[in-house]
C-alpha cells in the first residue's frame, strides 16, 4: 500500500485531533460542542491541525470561526439553540432534504446499502461494535470521522509497542477508509453543508471538510 507523502508526514496525533474534531462538528450539537467554541479549545485544535497539514482553505474556515466565535457576547444556551435548529434543518427537516449525512445516499441513492454494510464490516473487522444506543445506520459520516479517529489512535499504539503490523494495519484501514468510503462522498456532503447552513459554524465545517479530504 502507497501513501501520499501529504499524508505519510502528517503525525497520527495531529490526523486523530483532525478526525475527532471533525467527527465532533458533525454529530447533533450539544453541550461539549458550544464549550469548546466558548473556552476556544475547539478552535485551538483546528488551528494546531492547519499548521501541520498545510492544506489550502483550512486557515481561513478557521479564522471564520475565530472571527465568530473569538469575543461572542451570545450565552451557550442561545449557541447550542442555534446550531441544533441549524443541523436539525438541514439534515432532518428540510424537503427536499439539504444535507444527508449517510454515505448510502451519495453512493446508491437511498438509506441501508451496500456500502453501509461493507463500512460495518470495516468496523467489525477492526475490533469495534456499534453503541446499542445509537440509532443510526453505521455510514453516518460523523462516524465514519470516528472511525478514522480510532484508527489514528491504533497507529500510534503501534509506534509506541514498536509493533510495526498493528501500525500499518491501522495506515491500511484508514486509507482504505479514506478511499472506497468518505473520499467518494465527504466532498459532496460539505458542499450541500456549506451551501444550505444558517450559521457560521457549519458553513465553516463545510469549507475545513472539502480541504481535508
């Protein structure tokens, strides 16, 4: 398996932070979220990720972010208020629908496909079983973020037991992540992101999202 060296010098702590972040963004708002904006450590995290990857258009849906959320005079109450109606809109309420969050829909056209089943089995190959509380198909974008999140998280295990299988084990199911599943669809969902969101949040998300992959 080859690697881009994009990716190959980009350290795993920096790709999980990126992954988690990202994963985060894309899961219905809460609490943690609008904490991070407010403490910045959110925005802290984005800006250590686009001094190391370097890629065009992370910096600036960064400094939007700064530029909203540096100095908001906004209550967290009112923040998370905003992004819920915002996700909520776009994802579950609007007709036609905004923004899908499923990989199926991109790739087939409609829920519960192939290639959910083939990123389930990616994950039960990995070790990793789904939530019983979560009731969502397993090709929800922000999991498959997750997924690659946790996978960063095997790779350093790898280099820190000098286990050079688990390592590369972890490289090959990330790329092969990256290639047959959220390469073919991540772009076209932070566009549909981007275009439809109401708050600076999510057009920002949009914009870091299409850099990335």
């Amino acid at each position: 398996m080859i690697f881009s060296d994009q990716y190959v010098q980009s350290s795993p702590e920096i790709r999980e932070m990126m992954y988690t972040r990202v994963a985060q963004a894309l899961n219905y708002p809460d609490q943690d979220l609008v904490a991070g904006l407010l403490d910045y450590s959110f925005i802290q995290n984005l800006l250590a990720i686009v001094e190391e990857i370097e890629r065009p258009g992370t910096k600036e849906a960064v400094q939007d972010l700064q530029q909203e959320y540096g100095n908001t005079t906004k209550s967290p109450e009112d923040l998370l208020l905003a992004l819920e109606k915002d996700y909520t809109w776009m994802c579950f309420a609007s007709k036609p629908r905004q923004v899908y969050l499923f990989e199926s829909v991109y790739r087939e056209g409609k829920l519960l496909q192939e290639s959910t089943f083939e990123i389930a089995r990616l994950y039960y190959e990995a070790g990793l079983q789904m939530d019983e509380g979560f009731d969502m198909p397993p090709d929800h974008i922000a999991t498959e973020f997750e997924f690659l999140a946790y996978l960063c998280f095997r790779e350093i295990e790898g280099i820190n037991e000098d286990d050079e299988e688990k390592k590369m084990y972890a490289q090959t199911l990330q790329h092969q992540v990256l290639e047959e599943h959220l390469g073919p669809f991540a772009s076209r969902f932070a566009r549909a992101l981007e275009h439809n969101a109401g708050t600076s949040f999510y057009k920002a998300m949009g914009r870091f999202i299409q850099a990335i992959v």
